[in-house]
C-alpha cells in the first residue's frame, strides 16, 4: 500500500457534517473517524500497528539505488 493510498485522496473540505475537514479524515489503518489524540490514527492500537509495519520493513521510504559495493563498504565501516 502507497503513502497515498494510506492517506486518502489529500483533498480537505468541510463534509455535510458542518464539523469541518477533521470530521471526514479516517483512521489509515481501520478507516475508522481519526482522533485528535492519536491523529491520524483512530486509538493507540491502530498507531501501534502501523509502527510495527514500520518497523518490520512493510514501509520504506523510497531513495536511490545503493550499489552491493556501497553496502560492503558500510558493513566494513561498522564493524571497524
């Protein structure tokens, strides 16, 4: 799942609800309302999941290309 898909459409609006853009945002995780507390996460447990993944390696941030040659010399540099 992309960042942009995680996130929504990115259009911000008041919804029929009068109770403005907050009131439409959904949990990326449960697509429950979020809460002010844990935004943009709809509790603590939605939060904790999305760490996990982060922390599993199920979310990356994109960058450039590393070489196997950059990745050894690395290894070589902390194990010095």
């Amino acid at each position: 799942m992309s960042a942009g898909e995680r996130q929504g459409s990115g259009k911000i609006g008041t919804g029929k609800s009068g109770k403005g853009p907050a009131s439409r945002l959904k949990c990326p995780i449960c697509r429950k309302p979020q809460s002010a507390e844990f935004r943009p996460f709809c509790s603590k447990h939605c939060a904790d999941i999305d760490l996990g993944r982060w922390l599993d390696g199920r979310y990356a941030v994109p960058g450039a290309p590393v070489s196997s040659d950059e990745v050894e010399k690395d290894a070589e540099q902390d194990d010095g």
